[in-house]
C-alpha cells in the first residue's frame, strides 16, 4: 500500500510540473511572435 501512495503523489507532481512548464512555454513563444511580426510588417 505505501508504494502506490508514494507512486501517486511523485506521478501527480511530475503531471503538474509538466503542465506549468508546458504553459509558460507556449505564453513566453508567443508574444514574442507577435512582436516580432509587428516589427518586420
């Protein structure tokens, strides 16, 4: 039973970390798209 708790618990985290980074990627790329294609027009 302590195996799947600990299982759980370092799965749920690594999910979360996955999420947050994956968010913060695609909001930093974008805007940085944007701006760039602002310029060069």
């Amino acid at each position: 039973t302590p195996w799947g708790k600990k299982q759980g618990a370092k799965t749920r985290k690594y999910k979360r970390t996955n999420k947050y980074i994956i968010r913060r990627k695609t909001t930093r790329q974008r805007p940085k798209v944007k701006k760039l294609g602002k310029t060069i027009v």
